[in-house]
C-alpha cells in the first residue's frame, strides 16, 4: 500500500472515532455537559502518557537528541514565521478578531493525539518521528501561549511563557528526557514490562478519546452553520493545504533527512488543533468560529492528508 492508501485508511479510522461520538451523543448516551471530564481526563492523563511512550522504544544517541532539538526549533520557527507572515499579508484587517483566530488557527494542529499515529504509519522505519511529534506539540504550546494569546485578545498582557512551559505536555517532556538520555526506559521494558504495557495503553486511549469529544461536539452544532461560514474555510485552508505545502517548500531547501522532513511535512497538515478553541474559550472571544474550524478541518483533513502524503 503506498502512502496515499496508509495515510486515507488511518485517517479514515481516526475519523471513525468521530462517528462513534456523534452516534453516542445523538442516541442520548453521551451529553456535552460531560466533556469537560473527558478532556481533563485526555490533557492531564492522556498527554504525559502519550509523550512518555513516544521515547520508549527509541534508542538514545546524542546524534537523536540533537535532531530533536533541531526539529523543536525547526518547528517554532516555521509556525511563527508563517503566522507573522499572514499578520503582514492582512494587518489592515487584524482590527477583525475573526482574521487574528485564523491566523492562529492556520498552523495551530493536532499533531499529537492526531498526528502522531499519522506519522507513526507513514514513517514505520523510523520510531524517531514520535519524539518528533512531542517536539512539535511544545513548541506549539509556546506559541500558543505567547503570539496565539495576542492573537486571540490583541493585547501582549495575556503572552503568558507560565503557561506556556507549565503543562501536561511539558510535564511529560521533562519526565521522559532524563530517563531517555540516561537510557532507563530499557531497563524498566526489561525488569518492569508490565510499566511500559501500562504507558502504551494509556497512550493508546488518546487519539480515541479526542476524537469521540469531536463527534460529541458535532452532534451538538447545527450542522447549517457549521458548513456556511465562509471565515472558516479560509482557515481550513491555510492549516490543511497552505501551511504545509510553505513548510515542505522552506525543508527542500535544507539537507534533511526523511524521516525529518516528513514528519515536519504531515505534522504541520494536521487539522486545527482544540488549542485554538480552549484559547477563545479562556479569553471569551469568538468560540464558535474557534470550533468550527476545528470540526471542520478534522473533517476535510481525510481528503487533505491523504493527498500531502504523496509528496513523501
């Protein structure tokens, strides 16, 4: 199956998910109310969990450690070149939060819960690419924190670095790098392998659990609305198609390795990430354009995905 036919099919799955919630919250079995639970259950559990198992099966090398920190960097630069570049482009219309949401939304992605099992599939060779991710999803937390907040409020007082570096993806990171670097994780898969079964099946409750509170979401919108906002289609193009087809572009001109490059690639062509909705929700802007973007883009990322992956 080439990479077309992995990334459609598990992208496919991903997305059944997201049936499997709109079905329980329309068959009255799952109500809104409860997806506060759920997510606290998916950020503080599910993320640290997620992280740690992305290391636990990679050999460490200073060379690997080295690359992750060029991929953490490459990451930010990239995500924030092109949102100062859209800021540019459209500042005579930045005074409309509506266009500050999707400039935040457009590189803003799901790479984790998402992404992750995306790359893994795409990238089998490569066990590497799952630390890449986790890189990926901090420094987008510090982007979100710092130019998203401004981006979704207009003032530079809610730029919060606390934020940005104290939180269950963070928290996972700096658990997981010291056992990492001082090669620990070999000795508890070989002394405690009952550790690392439980660390793999809480990991593998993410991409799940997110994906099911999608599919309660979507059951609670009118659907009308949901697919008339011309606003949100801009945003969903620039995440699913304009945003990584710059990224790709900007790696051919760097001598990258494959796995780097596609994981940069696929990672940056996730849908828009629930981030962008917590921020609106926080700041207590426009929360309905912030969630239709991300219902959305979820939704047409099954076409998008699939077709990126043929430049790999």
């Amino acid at each position: 199956m080439g990479e077309f036919g992995i990334a459609l099919s598990n992208v496919s799955l991903t997305l059944a998910y997201v049936i499997l919630g709109f079905c329980l919250c329309k068959c009255k079995k799952a109500v809104a109310n409860h997806l506060p639970t759920m997510s606290s259950v998916l950020i503080y559990l599910g993320s640290p969990f997620l992280v740690m198992s992305s290391f636990l099966k990679l050999e460490y090398s200073p060379q690997t450690l080295g690359k992750m920190g060029l991929f953490f960097l490459a990451a930010m630069v990239l995500q924030g070149a092109f949102m100062a570049l859209l800021y540019f482009i459209l500042h005579k219309k930045m005074q409309d939060f509506r266009y500050r949401i999707c400039t935040m939304a457009s590189v803003m992605g799901n790479a984790g819960f998402f992404g992750l099992p995306i790359v893994k599939a795409l990238l089998p060779d490569h066990p590497e690419v799952l630390c890449y991710a986790c890189m990926y999803i901090v420094s987008m937390n510090l982007m979100a924190f710092t130019m998203g907040a401004y981006l979704v409020t207009g003032q530079r007082k809610y730029m919060t670095l606390k934020a940005a570096i104290i939180n269950p993806t963070m928290i996972g990171l700096l658990i997981s790098l010291p056992l990492f670097a001082f090669e620990v994780f070999p000795l508890i898969a070989s002394h405690v392998p009952a550790a690392v079964t439980g660390i793999e099946a809480m990991a593998s409750l993410t991409t799940p659990i997110c994906m099911i509170i999608l599919g309660i979401r979507l059951a609670t919108v009118d659907l009308k609305l949901l697919f008339s906002r011309g606003m949100v289609y801009f945003a969903c193009a620039l995440k699913l198609l304009v945003f990584p087809l710059f990224v790709y572009a900007i790696s051919l001109l760097f001598p990258l390795d494959e796995a780097f490059r596609g994981a940069l690639f696929i990672l940056s062509g996730t849908p828009c990430a629930s981030l962008v909705l917590n921020l609106t929700e926080i700041h207590e802007t426009e929360t309905g354009l912030a969630a239709n973007c991300v219902l959305v883009s979820t939704l047409l990322c099954v076409l998008t995905i699939p077709l990126l992956a043929l430049l790999l």
